[in-house]
C-alpha cells in the first residue's frame, strides 16, 4: 500500500519519535511504500487565514466559500497543495500525535483545517445530486489509522472512564473528519501512561505497533453508518427504529457492522 | 463581572465579527467588565515548541515537564503570560469560533495547548495530595460558554443527528477542558445554518445570544460529575451503581444536577 504518515510531535527524540522511527520502518518492511508529513520539521503553518489563497483582491473573507474557489481555481498556497497531492497519493493516512486537551496539537487541527476543503475532501456530490459524506466523499476507500499517547492510565479511557470512552472522544476527528470525507476510521492505537513508560515498557507497546501496522490494510474500520444507506432522514436524524434507546455519539455505530 | 472573550475567526465583517461587536456591547451595557483575546487580530501563534519557554539549554524537549517548570520559574513567553494573566482575572470566560472539524480553529485550540499548562491550570493538589480535576483544579470557580457558529442545520446536531449530538461532540473541550480544569461548563450556545442566516435571521440570533450573555451569571452549568464526590472509583471508573446502563461520553453528566 501506499501510506502518509503524519506526524506532530515537536521533539524527534521522544516516545513520539521512537514510535514514528520503528512504525515507519515496519511498513516499509512490509514492503509498503511510506511518505511522510512531519509538520513540525516542515514549520508547518496551522492556522487559516487570507494567505492560504492566490487572492486577486482583499475583500471579505468567507472561509468555506474561498477554499473552494481557491482549490478548482488551482490557487491554493503550494504548502497546502502539496499536502494534498500526497493525501491522493495514499491509500492509508496514519496520524502520529501526543493527546493533547482531548485532542490533537493545533498544528495537526491546523492541517484538516488548511488541507481538507470543500471540493478536494468533502462537497462533492453524487448523480443524483446528493452530497456525498459519511462513508463517501472525496477521499472514499481510503483508511485512516490514528497512534497516540495520553499521560493518563487506560482505565479513565475506558467505557465509564473518567475521562470519556476513548473512541467517543476522539468522535470530532475519527467519525467528524475520516467518515465525514469517506475514509474508513481504524480503531486507533493507544500508548497509555505514556509520561510512565521504561525501557521494556516501551518494547512491548513497538510490538504492539508493529502488529497493528502489520494489519493495518485488513483491520475492521469502526463500524460508522453511512449517510446514504437508509439509516437517517432528510433532516439527517436516525429512523426512529434504529437503536431507538441510544441518543448522542454512541448511536452512530452500528452494532453489527454493516458491511 | 469580569469576563475575558476569546475570539477565534480570521474575519472581523462575518457572522463572528457581528456578534462579537454585539455580543461585548451587551455585556459592557449589562455593567460587565469585559477583555478580548482576539487571536487572529494578535497574530497568536497557536504552537506549542521549544520558543516556549526561555529555556538555558536546548536539550530534549518533555512538553509537560518544560511548561510546568516554566510556569513555576516565570519563564513561559510573554504571550502565554499575557493571556493567563487575562484568566486569572475573569470571572467568566467566552470561546467565540466557528466550528470547523467539528472542533475549534487551530488558532483556538493552540491558545488552550499554550496557556493552560500544569501548575496554573491543573496538576494542583488539595491538602490530602489529591490531584484536582474535573470540578476543581486552578480554573476552578469560573464559568466558561461556548458561541459557535455552524452551517449544518440544528436537526443534525441533536439527540439523534448524524453529526453526534452538540454538547458530546465538544467534549473534549467542555469536559475535557473547561470542567477539568476546574471550570463550570455553561451550554453552548450555537448558531446553526449559518451559512444562510438572512437579516432577518441575523436579528434574531443576536436578540438569543442577549439574552444568554444575560443571563451568564446565573445559567445552570451542565452537570459534569465531580472527580472527588464519590462517583469515581480510585482507577477513575464510575461506580457499578452510577447509571449502571450507561457507557461512554453520556455517562458523564448527571441526570439530577449535584448542586
């Protein structure tokens, strides 16, 4: 396969980047071929602003309306365009990130903001006209994978853990940013306790790592509902039949997979 | 009261912008004492690194580590300083954004991973050595409200919306952060279709969001359980008996409000 690796650790010389040296190096050992997107090395720049675009004047900027313009006009800036064509290149994406509040560093927020826009992502429609997200989209059929670390022991991520159930907290990127754009969402790899971890600690969650690449092309994606295959109304709400009891983040897996 | 507005849009004339100019006028009119962060006005750059802290050697960077040391010896920038100086004075706390990703802005999200580090936000302890988290910790007896701005329609963040019901998808940020920090979580309030808001329209959601700045001393917190009230068991898993049905990020709030 074909496999960005995204990576948003400020120190090459952490768990983070042991992690990122020996999964990058078991994919290519598996003989995939491996690009990578370290955005701290590349100062990468997170934050959306007039500059993302080739503008011919400076009026208003409405975000969402001058991405789109700006990608099929070709007149998005070359830093974003290049992350891009990398993104077509691949066939999976993983992204590498220390779990900070909740969720991933502004410079990785900063990335799905810049990159994924209307047009190239999500905003494409279907022959009959409809919009194609959740399950489909600009980058249906490929997988996306998340590896973090989280300072904080396993049990406070777990189903009644403090901290809320893993999956359902990561919601806004596994099912809000890879489903939303088509990619299958994989079962993220965690590394807990991380700020606690010795030497053979440490090897024993690379093994880990290494396994889960190792199936990365065949593991079963969380199993998310698509938008367009009878689960959801017009007003995009859940039939009243389906999982009738279940209201919030939790209702949006299907407990059988659907596929 | 004393209230800090932390602005996150790249555009002063938009919906943001409006209500903003709106939304401080009404509180400055209520008597209030109001600052603004408005990030994008000040350049905030939104990425945690080494030019963090004024650091004597450039060794290997723990980020933790580095910005509670920082914080303690007074070396944090004096951007980060700035701004936890703005919340030490607050009473209450606005987050103005547009919601993208489902989440904040990378400018947003990057003044949390800057500003509230160990030592001033959390990772303080009561006299039994007990960390204070999740209703109490360094932020603790300030309320923090959500003003977000969405193009999807209402229907699909609801109970049973393909977007994940409003208050779970922002967990991170109001569970994860506002309530683990120690602060009182107030609902969000969400200006939905916003895309296609008329003047009309436009009038309307002002004369709502009057009303909630109002009515923001007095609005009833969601109800996030206490870490230190006895719901949590020492591996901070809820007790057996605490909605025994529940799993995941709902089983969080209380049905009956603790206070």
């Amino acid at each position: 396969m074909k496999i960005l690796w995204v990576f948003a650790h400020p120190e090459p010389r952490s768990l983070n980047g042991s992690l990122r040296d020996d999964g990058t190096q078991a994919l290519r050992d598996l003989g995939h071929e491996v690009r990578e997107s370290d955005l701290y090395a590349m100062d990468w720049r997170p934050v959306v602003d007039s500059g993302d675009f080739h503008r011919e004047t400076v009026d208003r900027l409405l975000v969402g309306a001058e991405q789109e313009h700006a990608y099929s006009a070709a007149k998005l800036t070359d830093d974003i365009t290049a992350e891009q064509e990398k993104i077509a290149w691949a066939d999976a994406l993983v992204f590498q990130f220390p779990l900070w509040w909740f969720g991933p560093p502004a410079i990785l927020k900063g990335w799905f903001d810049r990159v994924l826009v209307q047009g190239f992502a999500f905003g494409l429609q279907d022959h009959a006209g409809r919009t194609l997200r959740y399950g489909d989209g600009g980058l249906a059929g490929k997988r996306a994978m998340v590896i973090t670390t989280v300072g904080a022991r396993e049990s406070g991520f777990g189903p009644r853990g403090i901290h809320g159930q893993l999956d359902e907290v990561l919601f806004p990127l596994l099912h809000g940013t890879f489903w939303y754009t088509g990619m299958d969402a994989l079962p993220p790899y965690v590394v807990y306790g991380a700020d606690r971890l010795d030497a053979a600690g440490y090897r024993t969650r690379a093994a880990e790592l290494r396994e889960r690449l190792r199936t990365l092309p065949v593991t079963e994606p969380l199993p998310y509902r698509h938008e367009h295959r009878g689960d959801y109304d017009d007003a995009l709400v859940l039939h009243p039949e389906i999982e009738p009891n279940l209201t919030g983040v939790a209702a949006h897996r299907s407990r059988t997979p659907e596929r």
